[in-house]
C-alpha cells in the first residue's frame, strides 16, 4: 500500500516536471519567434527601394531671334501731346499795349513841362491869356523871325550893340524877363528840360508839320548858335549867365552846327572847331553837371569826326 503511495507520489512530481518544462520551452520558443520577426523586419527595411518622383516635362522655349540693329540717327521730336481741356473759363486776352510814336513821346514831354510852368506862382503873376506854351511859342517866332548879326560883326560898332541887346531889342522887358524867371527858378531842372527840347529838335522833321504849336527848326535855330559861339554879342552874354546854363548853351549850339552841317545848312560857314574844343576845356573842369560824362563823350566823339575830317 505504501508503495503505490510512493508511486503516485513520483507520477505527480513528474507531470509537473514535465509541464513547467513545456511552459519555459514555451516562452522560449516565443522570444525566439518575437526575435526573429525584427530581424526580418530590418532586413526587410533594408532592401526597400524608392521610386524616384516623376519630373514633369517642360517644354524648351523657341529660339528668339536677335533684335535688329537701327542705325544711329536723331530721334524725331515727338509730337507736342494736346493741351488738357479746361473746365474753367479762360482768361480773355491781355489788351494790347498802345504804340506811342516818337512824335508822341516827345510832345507829351514838352506837354508836362508846360503844365509844369502853368502850376508855379511866379508864373502866375505874369498872367498869361493861353498859358506858357502859346506865350514860349509867340516868343521863339518873334526871335527865327528877326535873327542876330552872326558874320561880321565887327564890320561896325553899330551890329556890335544891336547884337548886345539883341533880346531885349526883339523881345521886350516882359518876354525877356519871364525867360529870365524860368532860367532861375527851373535850373535845378534845366538839363532834363534842355534834353526834352532838343528831342523835340530832332524829332520835330519826321512828324505832322501842324502837329504841335512849338517849332525848332534847325535853320533858325543855327542862327542863334552861331550868334552865342562866333559873336561879341553872344559871348557878352552867356558871360554874364551862370556857368551851368553857359555850358549848356554852348554845348547845345555844338550840337545844332553839327546838325547844320550834316544837313548842309551851315550857310555862314562857321568852323566847329574852336568852339569844340573850349566846350570840351570848360566842361572837363566843370563839377555842377549831372550828365557831364554824356555831353563830354558826344563832344569828344564829334571832335574825332571833324579832326578826321579836316584836321586840328
């Protein structure tokens, strides 16, 4: 009885050896499944190949052929582009400026200094009916109509006097002593004044003969130049006048016997160049002229003329 005990006993002992041997065979043989099936997966990762991504195709653009050449030359102007409309209204033309002649320019000067005069007191007392142009004008035709002794002179002491008193003689105390007024009272203006007149002077020729009522014609008037450069009388007197107003009278006689000259008046034959020359001494010296460089060039350029012509 005993013995079969013992023999159960080992039976037992042995299925359980037999089954734990089965469990870690079991276990064994599943890590060495696990195992193998990464190995299979690394081998299998390392012979995969990718296939290469497909490019697309692009079409090669056609060849281009080369820009000609243009020669060289001027490019054309462009065309002025067209003036952008306006919607505001335009602004009407400017008035066209008067065109005012010489004629008109040198009277309207003679015109202002005769208002001038007509406004001044001493004037006033004078009392002249037409006002200071009529009277001026009535004067200078009396003195073109009774002209002074200009060759001569000296022939007989008889046309020494009357030249002496050759104004007072034509003129009278009244016309003599409002030219007397207006020489001292304007002679801080006298060279503008003078100026005017000798515009006037020159420009007088090319305008309406009845135009204005003042005349200054050449021909009488180098009869008065003549008389104050070549003459006793004249010299008398513009020795007794103060030295601006003598300069300025000498130069204007210059002047209008050049003018005679070059217009073949100078009838009496008169030589301009002595007084040239004492006109141009005495102004070089001279210290109360505004315009003395202006009268000293015209001087000096009618003296080459005339020593070109005939010599000093």
């Amino acid at each position: 009885m005993p013995k079969n005990n013992e023999q159960k006993k080992n039976k037992k002992i042995t299925i359980i050896a037999v089954v734990m041997g089965g469990i870690v065979l079991a276990g064994a043989g599943y890590l060495l499944w696990q195992k193998s099936i990464k190995d299979n997966a690394r081998e299998a990762a390392r012979h995969v190949v990718v296939a290469p991504v497909p490019i697309p195709y692009i079409e090669e653009p056609a060849p281009v052929a080369p820009i000609p050449q243009i020669p060289e030359t001027e490019p054309e102007p462009l065309p002025e582009p067209p003036a952008p409309p306006t919607t505001t209204m335009e602004a009407p033309p400017p008035a066209p400026v008067p065109v005012i002649s010489p004629c008109e320019q040198a009277t309207r000067k003679m015109d202002s200094f005769f208002t001038h005069l007509d406004q001044q007191e001493y004037i006033a007392k004078y009392a002249l009916k037409n006002g200071s142009k009529k009277r001026l004008s009535l004067i200078a035709e009396k003195l073109y109509a009774n002209p002074p002794v200009v060759m001569r002179e000296t022939d007989d002491i008889f046309s020494i006097i009357k030249n002496s008193a050759h104004f007072y003689r034509v003129l009278g105390k009244d016309n003599l002593m409002l030219l007397k007024d207006v020489l001292d009272h304007e002679t801080n203006d006298l060279e503008p004044i003078m100026a005017d007149f000798y515009q006037w002077l020159e420009t007088e020729p090319t305008c309406d003969k009845n135009s204005y009522a003042l005349h200054l014609p050449v021909s009488s008037l180098y009869e008065y130049a003549g008389f104050f450069l070549n003459t006793l009388g004249g010299q008398s007197y513009l020795f007794r006048r103060e030295s601006k107003i003598r300069m300025l009278i000498k130069y204007y006689s210059v002047l209008i016997i050049d003018q005679a000259n070059e217009k073949g008046l100078n009838h009496h034959g008169l030589d301009i160049r002595a007084p040239l020359r004492s006109t141009i001494d005495e102004m070089e010296v001279s210290l109360n002229l505004t315009q003395r460089e202006t009268y000293l060039e015209n001087l000096l350029v009618m003296q080459a003329k005339y020593q070109e012509k005939y010599g000093k």
